[in-house]
C-alpha cells in the first residue's frame, strides 16, 4: 500500500470501522513529525550512572506513584493496621516484594537470622528447636507460587460502595514466589504423635500472634518459607521464617513464625474467634471459615486507572480461588446485561492469582464493568446482594462480592453497587 493511499484510508476511518481501530491502537501516524521522535533527546546527549551505582534496583523516578497506600480513617495506629497493594499498577501475576500489602498488628519485628529460632513440639515424639542454617539444609526445598488474601479484603464494602479504588477495595491480597520446606517434611522428621490432630502457630513479634491449623491442612501443602521471589523474605513479610497456608486466609500465615505446637484440638485464640469470623444476621457467628473462595476484580479501568481515551482499551483484571484452579472469567461493559468470557493470559496455577484482559472499544458511553470468577469446582463469584441474602450485613470478612466500576462518559471512573 502506497503512502498516498494509506493516508486516504487512514483519513476515511468512519467507513473502514473496525480495521481503522486497530491502526489508531497502534499509534500516530508516523509521517506526522513528532520531536520526541526527530529531535536528540535530552538523554542521549550524557552518559547515564554506571554499573553498580545503584547496588540494589529501584524503579525508575517516574514510578514514584507507584506505592503500598493506607486509608487514614483505617489507621488508628500504624503498629496495628493495613497498607493495600497498588493493584492498578501492576500486571501480570506476581505482586513486587517492595508492593506487597502488608497487615501487622505490632508492628514490624526485626529479627536476625542467628538468633531466630522455630520450636516444634507438644504430641510429638522428637520435640526439635531449628536455627535458620538448619531448615536450610533440611531436604526437600521446594518453590511454590500462592496468594495471600487478608479475610478482611474488601470488608469496608459489607454495607455499600465505600473506597475508591482497587487498591483499597482489593488490594489485601499478593502473589508471590516462596521458597521454604513443606511443613510435613518438618513435622515426620519431628514424628507427630496418632492423637496428634491440631497445630498451634505463633508469631515472634510484639502481638505473639496464634491460630489453630487442622493437621490435615498442614500436612496437604502448608509450607515455611524464608525467601519470596527468589530473594530473602522482606522485613514487613515476616522475615526470616513465614508459614504459608495456601488459600487459606491470611491471618493463618503467621509471620516471623517461631512456635508450632500440635494438640488434639483447636486452641480458639483471639483470632479465630472474636476476629476473622462472620456475625450473621441472627446473632450466630460462622466457626472456622478459612478457605478464601473464588473473587476477581477489574483493575483497570477503575477509579485510580480510568480509560485513557475512547477508542480501542485494554480492561485487563485478577481472579483467584482458594479452592484451586480458575477455570474462567467472565466479563461485562452494561452491569450484568450482557457477560463475555475474559481472555486468561500467563500462568494458570492453583491457589494463585491468575491474569485475565478483555479488549474492548470505548465510544465514551458510561459503563458498568464487572467481572466474575469460577473454579475448578463450578463455584461462580456471588453478587455482593447474593452474599448479603445469606450472611446479612454484620460482617466484615470474607467479601467475595462481584465489584462494580462505573466508567462515566468524562472517563471519570467510580466504585457503585447496582445490586
Ligand atoms: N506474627 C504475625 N503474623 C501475621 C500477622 C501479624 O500481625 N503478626 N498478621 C496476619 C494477617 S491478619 C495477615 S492478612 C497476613 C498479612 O501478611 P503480609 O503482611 O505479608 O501481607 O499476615 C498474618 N500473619
Ligand atoms: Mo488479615
């Protein structure tokens, strides 16, 4: 095609519908000068700092917008609170160690590696105290992608559209590489006793934080870990020992772990009794509700992403189960009218975020944009009036509610409820 002729077909993009959107996705036209283009830029006229400079990474100034946020009504104290991953900067599926959302109660304890210790005993017939440099040389290291969601994800929303942004609806959650030993290699070598049916685990910050753990659980796939994508744990995940509990919530996933007791019953500590459980309408509180289930949300467009022209728009989002593997997403731009299978991109793991993009073209109508999550085991993501009809609206955790962003015709983007 001549230069002529494409600039004539270019210039007809009513009459060419569809093939002209997909040229004005891919750019300006390039036989428009455009200094950033003709010009020597100012970069390239110096040298840039060499190697070394920077001996461990930081991404680029112009990604200063890119941090872990609070919401100042949630943080009475900062030793106790919660800071949301920036869900609407990131892609793909693993969540940057620097990004990932953090909830301590006592703050952040920092412990060195020689001194940390992790005791297993109670109905054990070898009771064990293992140094960091121990469970390093333990067999059986095996690496291991999960999320973490916090039951508490989304829990500003049981009552109506609260915060806007995903960041703060659904940033309680990230993925990440582990490194560590299945918790069952630690607990044969230690040799659990037949009466043996319940794990006791502690935290070795401030808050000695406990949780009881069914021994099966332990057993099926929990894990301790010291190293997140490929590098020691941070500070703020628990460094230098985490217990994972793979789709379980993550209260559960006790940090800075320096204690596992196994019993023959549930310990009901403060955290799996006063918090982390649901008040239902009637006044009765659901017991033992660990396993997250399946969730999704769009996080872009939403109100800190919103569309950035109309034409043609990538929506792109996150979906996960606690109960194993997503097998679809679906998508919709009309609230509910009509839904379209999203296009997963990436890898499709159990117990783990996956990455989900539908491409849509925005003529600046408003939208209402939702998506919704199934699993492996055909469980469909609940509307949140679903949610609400069986567990009432005195609750706080566990709100696996579909979200709804509503895109006005400005591409001012909001967090409403239509249902
Ligand atoms: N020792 C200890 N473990 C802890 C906590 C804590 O405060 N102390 N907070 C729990 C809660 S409520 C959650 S949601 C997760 C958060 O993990 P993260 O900070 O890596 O995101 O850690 C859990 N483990
Ligand atoms: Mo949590």
């Amino acid at each position: 095609m001549g230069s002529e002729d494409r600039k004539l077909r270019l210039g007809r993009r009513g009459f060419l519908g569809a093939a002209a959107s997909v040229l004005a996705a891919a750019g300006a036209r390039a036989d428009a000068p455009d200094p950033a283009i003709t010009e020597v830029q100012e970069w390239a006229r110096v040298l840039g700092d060499g190697v070394a400079t920077r001996p461990y990474g930081k991404p680029s100034q112009f990604e200063k917008h890119v941090v872990r946020r609070d919401v100042e009504w949630l943080t009475a104290s900062r030793e106790s609170s919660v800071s949301f991953t920036p869900l609407h900067e990131l892609d793909g599926i693993i969540t940057p160690n620097g990004l990932c959302f953090e909830r301590h109660h006592a703050g952040i304890a920092e412990i060195g590696p020689q001194k940390h210790r992790l005791m297993v005993h109670g109905l054990v017939e070898r009771p064990m105290v293992f140094t960091m440099a121990e469970l390093r040389r333990f067999p059986g290291r095996t690496n291991r992608i999960y999320f973490l969601e916090c039951a508490a994800n989304s829990g500003m929303e049981w009552r109506g559209a609260q915060l806007n942004g995903c960041q703060f609806t659904h940033g309680m959650v990230h993925n990440v590489m582990y490194t560590g030993l299945p918790l069952k290699a630690l607990l044969d070598h230690c040799g659990v006793r037949t009466n043996g049916k319940w794990l006791l685990v502690e935290g070795g910050d401030a808050s000695l934080m406990t949780r009881s753990i069914p021994l099966d659980k332990a057993m099926k796939d929990c894990m301790v870990a010291w190293a997140m994508n490929g590098e020691a744990l941070r500070p703020e995940q628990g460094y230098p020992l985490r217990l994972l509990v793979p789709g379980w919530e993550g209260n559960m996933w006790i940090k800075w772990l320096r204690r596992i007791e196994i019993g023959d019953q549930p310990w009901h500590q403060r955290e799996e009794t006063s918090k982390y459980t649901d008040l239902l309408a009637d006044g009765r509180a659901r017991r033992f509700t660990w396993i997250m289930d399946a969730k999704s949300v769009v996080t872009s467009p939403s109100p800190q992403a919103p569309p950035a022209a109309k034409g043609p728009n990538v929506l792109s989002g996150l979906a996960w189960s606690g109960r194993g593997t997503i097998k679809r997403v679906d998508v919709t731009l009309d609230g509910g009218r009509n839904w379209r299978p999203a296009r997963i991109d990436g890898p499709v793991l159990p117990l783990s975020l996956v990455r989900f993009y539908a491409e849509f073209d925005w003529s600046g109508q408003e939208l209402l944009i939702q998506s919704r999550a199934i699993d492996e085991t055909g469980y469909v993501q609940p509307t949140k009036g679903e949610l609400r009809q069986v567990r009432g609206v005195n609750s706080i955790y566990h709100n696996n509610g579909i979200q709804t962003w509503l895109v006005r015709a400005d591409g001012q983007t909001e967090n409403v409820e239509i249902s």
